[in-house]
C-alpha cells in the first residue's frame, strides 16, 4: 500500500466540511488501514480524512508512545467539553514544522462509531483530548493556524508556499 499524499496548507480543498460516513464496510476500513499507515510513516499523531482529500467523517489517532493505541473515530461528536481549558503547542501533517499555542478544552468525551459500526464513547483528557479536537476540527474544514493572528497566519502562509515552491523546483531537477 503506498501512503495517501496528505494535503498541504493552504490548499483550498482542506477547508471542505466533510460529510457524515454512510456505511462502515470494507471500503470504509481499508481507507482507515491507509490513513493509519499514512500517519505512522509521517510520524503523526492524528490524521483526518479531510487531510487526505476525502471529505468524510472519519478521523485515526495513535498518541501512545508504542505507537500500538490506534483510535479510529466514525461520525465522531463531543458530548461533553470540560470548561477548563489549556493552552498547549500543536501541530499538524499539513502545516509541516509549524508548533503553535491553541486554546483547547482540557478533557472532552466523543461518541463515536467504530470500525464494526458500534456506537463508542470515550472519554479523553490530556494529548489526546487535544489531538481529537485538533482532528474534529479538520472535518469541519478548519486547520489549527486560523486559531493564530491574521498577521502568524499570513507568515505561516508564505512560507508554506515558499516550501512547496522550492521543492517543485527540486522536483525538476
Ligand atoms: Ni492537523
């Protein structure tokens, strides 16, 4: 299986509010099988489907240290946010080497299906509180730098267009 080519902001198609998974069949799970080794390659945390350019509701999460706790989330929601919030660094596959602070809700419970379409509640604090709001907000076509200053994101802006032009002209070489 070749990694899926993870969306770079700010490309356009990462602001796509995703819709709901219909049915969790085989199709569903291979995609979650290719997300996964996506992430684990890119040594992310976190990766929405949004980020892979399918605009469904289907998040995979590993924050363990092992690298052995994956979390697939169908159809997540947050039922419950704690009002305490943190403000910790995040970052994200699609904003490479970009770490900013991000106000987040200190612990949240998500319901949620799995991969055999049963109905899940879990309930996160610390990283992984953070990573599945990091994530949830992917689905909604929201990326973490627009919770930055206009003036942050604007840099963030140039230099990821920088980037992506440097290494298109490496590409030709
Ligand atoms: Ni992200």
């Amino acid at each position: 299986m070749t990694p899926l080519t993870i969306l770079r902001y700010p490309d356009p198609r990462l602001h796509t509010v995703a819709k709901p998974v219909a049915t969790v069949d085989a199709r569903l799970r291979q995609l979650a099988d290719a997300m996964f080794q996506t992430m684990y390659e890119a040594e992310g945390i976190g990766l929405a489907a949004t980020q892979v350019d399918v605009h469904e509701r289907l998040v995979v999460i590993d924050v363990s240290e092992g690298r052995n706790q994956p979390l697939v989330l169908i159809n997540p929601e947050i039922v419950w946010a704690s009002t305490e919030t943190r403000i910790g660094d995040e970052g994200c596959l699609s904003v490479p080497g970009i770490y900013d602070g991000v106000e987040r809700a200190l612990a949240v419970k998500v319901e949620a299906l799995d991969l055999d379409g049963q109905k899940q509640i879990h309930e996160a604090e610390g990283m992984l509180a953070v990573c599945i709001q990091h994530e949830m907000d992917h689905l909604i076509g929201k990326v973490f730098v627009e919770y930055l200053s206009p003036l942050k994101r604007n840099r963030i802006r140039t230099r990821m267009l920088k980037q992506k032009k440097d290494e298109e002209r490496e590409a030709v070489r």
